[in-house]
C-alpha cells in the first residue's frame, strides 16, 4: 500500500521479524478464543450493554475475583488511566505525598493536576543507568497524606512491600502502587505483588507481559481506605468515552485465560526456564541484573534478562533473531512469556562470549537535583527553549524522560546541574534512545526551561 507509513512499517516488521523479546505480552501470538479480532466485534454501546450489570461489569467482576480485590477497573489506555485516576481520587488536591522518584511519567501527570506538594523516595543506581528498587524507607510518614510507589523496577526488580505498605497504613496514609509490570505476579517463582502485600490501590498494565493488547490495563482497588466512588469520578473525567470493544475482549479473555489451572503453571514453566538461563550465561561469563539482584536481597522477575555489556552492541547481536525491549549504556533487556520459543534465544545467547565485555558493577547514587519550585508552579510558568549544553542553572519546564524506561530524570521545577545535563547527553550518544522533553533544532538539543 502506498504513503501508509504506519501499515507500512507494520508489514514489514511481520515479514522481516524473528521473534519479539519485547512489548507487549503476547508476542503477536494469536490467541485461543481469538475470533474478536475481526472488526465485526468492534462495536459500541447497544444491545446487552446497556443492561445492569453489563457484560463489562461482569467481566471486570471475574477478574476482581482472580485477583483476590474488592473491585478491578478495566482500562483502554494503559495503566496510565489507572495511575492517574488511582492517585486523583486516593489523596485530595494540594496534599503532599511521599513518591518513589523512579515514578512513570504518568504518576508526573497526576502530579501536576493534582497541585501535590513532594517529597521524593530515592533509589540508587547501579551501573549510573541501572534503577535499583527502594531499600530504606525510613519516613515515619508524617505530615503526608499519601504514599506512591513504583514496583517492580522497569527491568523487573522489587522489594517485598508488605512491611513499608504496613507502616504507611498505620501512619493513616492510603498507599497506590504502579505494578504496570507486574500483572502476570502469582505464586512463589515471582515477586510478592503489591495485592498481596495490600496496597490499597494497584495499577496494571496487562499488555506489557501478558496476553492481551497494547493500551490494556486495570485499576485494582482493595480494603476500605479509598472510595470507589471517588475513582468512578475520575475515571469518567479521564477516560475515554468510546473504550474499544477489541481491547475489552482482550482483557476479558484474559480474566477466562487466568481461571484455567494450566495458566499458573505456565508463569512457573517460564520462571524454572528462565532462572536455568539466568544461570546458563553467566556460566559463559555474561553478568545478569536479576540474579544479581536475587543474591543481593532484592526480588526479581524471572520474565526479564537483562546482560550487562554495551546496550547497543548486543542488540544488533541478537538482531537477528528478533528485537529486544530495551538498551541502555550499559545493559540490553528482554522481556519473554509464556508460549514463547524460548530455544531460539537460548541458542543465540550461547554462541555470545560475554567474558570480552569486562564488566564491574558499581553502585552509585540516584542524580539528585536542587528543587526551584513545586511541579505544578514550574509546568503553567512561561518558558523559553535554550540549549541543552547552556542549561546549567536553568528550571525546567517539562520533564526530561529517557524513553524507555520512561522514568524521568529531571521533573518540573528542578534546576538543571552540569552534571545532569552530561548524563543525558551521554545517554543519548551511547543508548540511541529518545529523551522526552528534549527537541532538536539545528542538530542541538534543546530544553524547555522557566522563564526567570
Ligand atoms: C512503571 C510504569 N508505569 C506506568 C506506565 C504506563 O503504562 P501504559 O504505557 O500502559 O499506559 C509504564 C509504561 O511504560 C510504566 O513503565
């Protein structure tokens, strides 16, 4: 077809691509129960829908049940929808809340609609590019209404919740964890998810590994610290009005396919796999970040390999047997599933000698940056766009995202340090990925910045 450039690309990624180590969960797998595909199933609100409940409703109510929650919302866009009208409707406008700086940039958006006051949780880092989860989270809590975490790590790293959620609660505080890539957590060979660990509000973002299509995801709600009416409210201020019935089927097919005893024990099949890889490798000298992570205390997704080594390189090493997910200056991540073939990755790995990278992990500290004014303030201020490498002292105006993992390095309101304008400008050169809030103009990267 001719000047389709997005169908265009989209056949030639089917011809050309091997497999997909990356988003989203189903691997363009076709599924059991696949008929809604076809666009006759796209319909609107008629016939049984508009009776009470509704076969939405229902379905929501099955997977509410698999999760083990008092009420499960299904989303068409994303878990950002989850995000936003979770923390919009759990802590009320200009209160504060404890964040984990490794926030999405979807908890940014509920940030500055909200006019929320601060305080920021910091990770280290391993590597300078790596996230590591929250260790200590010392706070007592007060003076916040509410607290706001991010688990697992984009590359599949946690910290069991139960304690710090625990301590939020008893302090009085609602706590909302963004568990987008977390969905698929059951049973001993994963993470303890933030459900069990009772988070009062859980944000999914099914599509990134489980069966079911990109912008699916769900807002689980549990114990009775936030209203279900206030989440109806801001859902129906954020949400579409025309959610697609192609994207429903998929979530319903989902809650039908984690009922079936054989869904469990697939999660587990992969896990034992995945570990024995881990393992494999690393006998070929590769470094793995979650074994690493699992000998050093933290818990880790078995669904993710990420290999230390230049990110790009072993990219186009494995080129040729499908995309990865992720590259960043210092490593390259997969993402894989259930009903994959995971023989065509294992043997590609094992013809790699990852002795010849020399890796030496460090751990460092999360880039911190002064604070000129509160986020909401910097984001309605008049701006100007200035050069990147003359933004030193500068507050910026948006947030500046390495994409992925989509975790903002610099959010508004923050002064710009030499420093972290060298860490970005080395990302960019060494990991060939997008920075969100940057534009080129004339071959420079330029920044949006408060007017002062
Ligand atoms: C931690 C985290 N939260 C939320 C989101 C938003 O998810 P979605 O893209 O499904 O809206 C992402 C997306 O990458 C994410 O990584």
């Amino acid at each position: 077809m001719n000047e389709s450039p997005v169908l265009d690309m989209l056949e030639r990624y089917v011809r050309r691509s091997g497999a997909r180590w990356h988003m989203p969960g189903h691997k363009g797998i076709q599924p059991a129960r696949g008929t809604f595909l076809d666009w006759a199933y796209d319909i609107t609100e008629v016939g049984e829908m508009l009776e009470h409940p509704n076969p939405i409703e229902r379905s929501q109510q099955f997977m509410a049940k698999s999760y083990g929650v008092d009420r499960t919302w299904y989303s068409v866009q994303g878990a950002t929808l989850p995000v936003m009208a979770g923390i919009l409707a759990a802590f009320p406008p200009h209160s504060t809340l404890w964040v984990d700086r490794i926030l999405h940039r979807s908890v940014l958006s509920a940030l500055v609609l909200g006019r929320y006051q601060v305080r920021w949780l910091y990770p280290a880092m391993l590597s300078d590019d790596i996230i590591l989860p929250l260790t200590e989270i010392s706070p007592n809590f007060s003076g916040a209404q509410g607290l706001v975490l991010t688990h697992p790590t984009y590359d599949g790293l946690a910290k069991d919740l139960r304690d710090v959620i625990g301590r939020a609660h008893q302090g009085g505080l609602a706590v909302l964890v963004d568990e987008a890539h977390g969905s698929h957590w059951l049973g001993d060979s994963f993470p303890t998810s933030a459900v069990a660990a009772q988070a009062d509000l859980v944000a999914h973002g099914t599509h990134k590994t489980e069966a079911s299509l990109t912008q699916t995801g769900l807002l689980h709600l549990q114990g009775g610290r936030v209203s279900a009416d206030d989440i109806d409210r801001w859902w129906r201020l954020l949400a579409t009005s025309s959610p697609s019935y192609l994207l429903l089927a998929s979530l319903d097919r989902l809650q039908w396919q984690r009922r079936q005893p054989q869904y469990g024990r697939q999660w587990r099949a992969l896990a034992d796999r995945v570990r024995g890889l881990w393992n494999t490798i690393e006998n070929q000298g590769a470094v793995v970040l979650q074994s690493w992570a699992e000998r050093h205390g933290f818990e880790a997704d078995p669904a993710r390999l990420t290999i230390f080594g230049r990110g790009a390189e072993l990219r186009s090493k494995l080129a040729s047997v499908g995309e990865v997910e992720k590259v960043t200056p210092s490593t390259c991540t997969l993402i894989l599933a259930p009903g994959q073939d995971l023989s065509i990755i294992e043997k590609a790995l094992s013809g790699i000698d990852f002795r010849e990278a020399k890796i030496a992990l460090t751990m460092t500290q999360y880039p911190r940056l002064n604070t000129a004014m509160p986020i909401h303030r910097a984001w309605n201020q008049a701006g100007q766009w200035v050069p990147l490498r003359e933004a030193q002292g500068c507050v910026v105006k948006d947030a500046l995202t390495p994409y992925p993992p989509g975790v903002p390095m610099a959010v508004p309101g923050e002064i710009l340090s030499r420093e972290m304008i060298e860490w970005l400008t080395q990302w960019m050169a060494a990991a060939a990925v997008p920075v969100h809030g940057l534009k080129y103009q004339e071959g420079n990267a330029m920044v949006w910045v408060v007017d002062q």
